[in-house]
C-alpha cells in the first residue's frame, strides 16, 4: 500500500506538510505509560507507549487471565 504523502492525487504542499508532521513525531518524547520511564528522548511535547519490561508484565498478568478463563481468547 502507498502512503498518502506519496500518492500522485496529493498536492505537493500536502506532501511537505505531512513529511513536517513525520519528523515531528520522531522527535517526540516517549515515555512508558504504565512505569513512566523514557522509551525515547526528544524535543517536543511528550507521547506516550509502554516500555519491553512493562509490556512483558502485561503480557504475563494477560496470559493468566486468559488461563482462568477471566478474558476471552479470540
């Protein structure tokens, strides 16, 4: 699939304005929603995302609530 910045159907200046958001994004600063710990520095407003040790946490507690049968499996 081709990104919408790419499509021939987009105006150059819509093409300029979304690579400006992309190199925004990755200057973004992360941090771990669930411990607070920096996933990633950056200069700009932070966003956040779920750090390895806290996703595999996560993981761990959702497994056993799919073994007890407390969440559904799909």
């Amino acid at each position: 699939m081709t990104p919408f910045y790419q499509m021939k159907a987009v105006s150059p200046q819509v093409q300029e304005e979304t690579l400006d958001i992309g190199a925004e994004e990755q200057n973004l600063m992360v941090v771990c929603g669930w411990c607070g710990s920096l996933i990633r520095p950056g200069h700009f407003p932070v966003s956040h995302g779920i750090c390895p040790s806290c996703f595999g946490k996560q993981r761990q507690i959702l497994q056993e609530a799919v073994k007890r049968g407390i969440v559904a499996r799909r």
